[in-house]
C-alpha cells in the first residue's frame, strides 16, 4: 500500500493502482484515516476468495470455474472464509440443486478440494462439526 503525500500546488498524480492513492497537504488527521482505511480494504479484497454470478472463484489474481452445485457450496464457504462452516449448512445449499446426501456432499468436498488447490486455498475437514476454507499455507 502506498499513500503519497503531496505539497500544495504539486500536480495530483493518476493512480492506476488500486493500493495506491494520494492526499494534498495540509490534511487532516480523519482524512488522513479515512485514506489510510479505504487503502486497507482495498487491499485485502485480493485475500479474500470471491464467487461471481456466473460461477468463477477468485483469489489473489487467480481463478477457477465452478459448476452450478459447487457455486452455491463455494460461496458458503467463501463467506465464512476461515471459519467452520457446519456440514448442516452445506447440506442446504446442495439441496437446491440435488438430493442431499452425505456421500454426495463428501464428492462434492473432494471435487472442490481440486478445483482450489491451484489457487492456493485449501479445504480443511473440521471432524464432527464441518469444513474450513482458508489459505493453504494456513492448513499445514
């Protein structure tokens, strides 16, 4: 992240990078904050796995598409992104667009396991409670 602090009467720059951005001095302690912010969450967008619409996985720059089943199971997890999401939960969401079951929902598990590897991310197996999606440098 980078904030660059310019004099008065300097020609503003065009930032062409998300984690980049400017302030004019003087400036004030809130926008300073607000600036300092905004960078942060714009920063950690790319940390955050995210599921579009039309079923592609995005993390750190990569991608992966999805089928319509496991779209719905990835967005759940990617949603409580390093936090157990119980079996229950995921169940759910594989009945909208197949009949639940466990070993449907443990193929479906095993397929995405694949399909995130490359990207870095891996799925965990909490035993008895449910499943975890974090990085995979998190899981060793």
């Amino acid at each position: 992240m980078r904030l660059l602090v310019l004099e008065a009467g300097v020609e503003a720059p065009v930032c062409t990078d998300i984690r980049e951005d400017w302030v004019r001095t003087p400036v004030s302690k809130s926008d300073l904050r607000a600036r300092i912010d905004a960078l942060r969450v714009k920063g950690s967008a790319d940390y955050l796995p995210t599921v579009d619409p039309n079923g592609v996985l995005r993390y750190r720059r990569m991608s992966a598409v999805l089928s319509p089943t496991e779209t719905d199971l990835v967005n759940r997890l990617a949603e409580s992104f390093s936090q157990v999401v119980p079996r229950e939960v995921l169940l759910e969401a594989l009945s909208r667009t197949s009949q639940p079951s466990r070993n449907a929902l443990d193929l479906h598990i095993m397929r995405i396991r694949r399909r995130v590897k490359p990207l870095d991310l891996a799925l965990r197996t909490v035993w008895g409670r449910g499943y975890v999606m974090e990085p995979a440098d998190a899981s060793s």
